[in-house]
C-alpha cells in the first residue's frame, strides 16, 4: 500500500514574475486557498498519510501555513470572531507533512531526488505543488493511480490529460501503446512537441507514482542545457530498460489546472471562484455586466 508523497515546491516561478518575486508560486490563491492547500488536501483525501514538502529558500511561508498560530487563534477569540476558526480547520489535516530543502533549483528531477531517504524502499507518489488536479481538488485520480501500480506491478505510472492537438507544444507528451480507455503502456515521452511532431494529445499532468529504481535514474541523467535534471528524462529512462511505465488517463470530468504561467492561472481563479458557494453567483453576474460593457 502506498502512503507517503513527496511534494516539490522549490521552482522559482520565474513565469509568474513579479508575483512570486518573494513569495512562492505554490502560495498564490486561487479562490480562497493557496494552491498548495489544494495539492495537500487532494492526497490526504486519497489515502496519503505522510508528506515531504521540498521546499527552497523564500519559501517558509508554506511551512508557516500548515503550522499552527496560537497567537493567531487567540487573536479571533479576543476580537468575538470565533466563526473564523473553521477557516483555520485544514490544519487539523490527518496527515504527517516533513520538510527538506533543495539548495539550488536544479529542476524538478533534482528535487524529487531530495526526498530519497525519506522514501526508502517504498513505492511514493509525486504531486506538483503547482498544479490542482479536478474542480476544488476533488480528485481520485491519485487512487486510480496506485490501483493501477499494484494491479500491473508497475514501476511508475504518469497521469496524463488529453489536450487539444495545438497545446501539444506546451506539454510533455507521452507516446502509448496497449491498455484501454483508462489507462496505456508508455513507450516514450517527448518535451513539448510541435503538434505535427506529437505522438499523442496525452500530456503528463503532473501527478507521478514511482518505485525507488527512479531515483537511480535521476542519478544517471545529464543536465539539460539549462543546468536543469528533469525528470521526464528519468522516465525516459525507465521506458529505454523495458520497466513498466504505465499512463493513467484521467477520468471524465476532472482536469488539471497548472498554475505555472499566467492565462492557466487567471482561468483558474475564475473557474474555481465562479464555483464558489457564497459568492460564485454575484461573481458571475459581475463578469456579465463587465463583457457585456466590453
Ligand atoms: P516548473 O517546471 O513550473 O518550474 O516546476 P519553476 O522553476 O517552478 O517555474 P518557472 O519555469 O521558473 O516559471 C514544476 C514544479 O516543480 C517544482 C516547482 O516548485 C513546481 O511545483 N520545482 C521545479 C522544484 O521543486 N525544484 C526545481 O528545481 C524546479
């Protein structure tokens, strides 16, 4: 069974510029929570009990986040506004979270290599603290992820999104073979391929579960020409050794919502904010009257 996930959020954001100048991207709202809240209460809501957030410098307001504030608790006591403490709930997560750091932001294969003594000999799923899978992260694709490691004896599953032929270039794109509607064998992965070139319209969507061999093959891979280990490489790797790297498809209805560049995040905000409960419907009837003024 598999309960332990490493989360990296120590990129530098440098997309999201001047807003993650000195804050981290995986803080920025969307609606009411920082991203990374969604990415956290997706995988404890998915049976994942332990977490290591990899982290970097600028980045303590995370920690700060899940850690608890007396002084700020005490404060709404005082002030008569008790009704504010179910905002602060989420602390009470049920789920164990670690923190390590990597020094230098030498990319996302690099950072997933932080968490090897945390992972051990175990199986581990790895979460991008920049991207919130299905509506409100109301996902059970990590689920379907580890049902289908252990019921294929898989070395590492992918998540993959089906995205329109012209995104291909802004993705990394998996080539398949075999399997069914819900999931395929990968063959090869290509980093952001013009569509004529793409072998499918099946992006890694930045969900992962891994058996500890991949930390050799992060070992074994070159910097890219950026100075960066990525981890794409890594599984390319896996697939070059004949391993079973497996994609899991998404299921209908749930998406993946990066937030690593700005038109992505700005959709966000507004889908997730059009959904809210409390104050969805006057947002929606404030976007009217603004395009229709347009
Ligand atoms: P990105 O690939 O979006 O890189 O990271 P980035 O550096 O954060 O952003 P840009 O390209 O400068 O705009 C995807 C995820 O991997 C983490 C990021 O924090 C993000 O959650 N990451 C990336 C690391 O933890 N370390 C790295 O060295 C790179």
């Amino acid at each position: 069974m598999i309960t332990s996930a490493i989360v990296p959020v120590a990129g530098h954001g440098t997309r999201l510029l001047p807003a993650t100048k000195s804050q981290p991207k995986e803080m920025l709202p969307v609606a009411r929570k920082p991203i990374v809240q969604y990415v956290i209460e997706e995988l404890v809501a998915n049976g994942i009990a332990n977490i290591l957030l990899v982290t970097g410098r600028n980045k303590t307001s995370i920690e700060n986040h899940f850690d608890s504030d007396p002084y700020l608790i005490q404060t709404l006591n005082t002030a008569n506004k008790q009704d504010l403490l179910k905002e602060l709930e989420f602390e009470d997560l049920g789920a164990h979270l670690y923190y390590t750091r990597q020094s230098e932001q030498r990319g996302l294969g690099d950072a997933v290599l932080c968490g090897e003594s945390y992972a051990g000999e175990q199986p581990f799923v790895v979460a991008l603290g920049d991207s919130i899978i299905g509506l409100h992260a109301e996902s059970r694709c990590v689920a379907g992820m580890m049902e289908l490691f252990e019921a294929r004896r898989a070395s590492c599953v992918i998540a993959v999104e089906e995205v329109a032929p012209e995104q291909t270039r802004h993705y990394g794109i998996i080539e398949g073979v075999d399997g069914d509607a819900t999931w395929c064998r990968v063959r090869n992965l290509v980093e952001k391929p013009e569509p004529a070139e793409a072998p499918s319209n099946l992006a890694i969507a930045g969900r992962y579960i891994f058996s500890p061999t991949i930390f050799d093959m992060i070992r074994d891979v070159a910097p890219d020409a950026r100075g960066e280990i990525q981890l794409t490489d890594a599984i390319q790797r896996m697939c070059d050794e004949g391993r079973r790297v497996l994609a899991y498809k998404l299921p209908p209805g749930e998406r993946r919502y990066d937030i690593g560049n700005f038109p992505s995040y700005f959709e966000t905000f507004v889908e997730f904010a059009l959904a809210d409960p409390d104050y969805g419907p006057g947002l929606r009837e404030a976007i009217r009257r603004m395009l229709e003024n347009s």
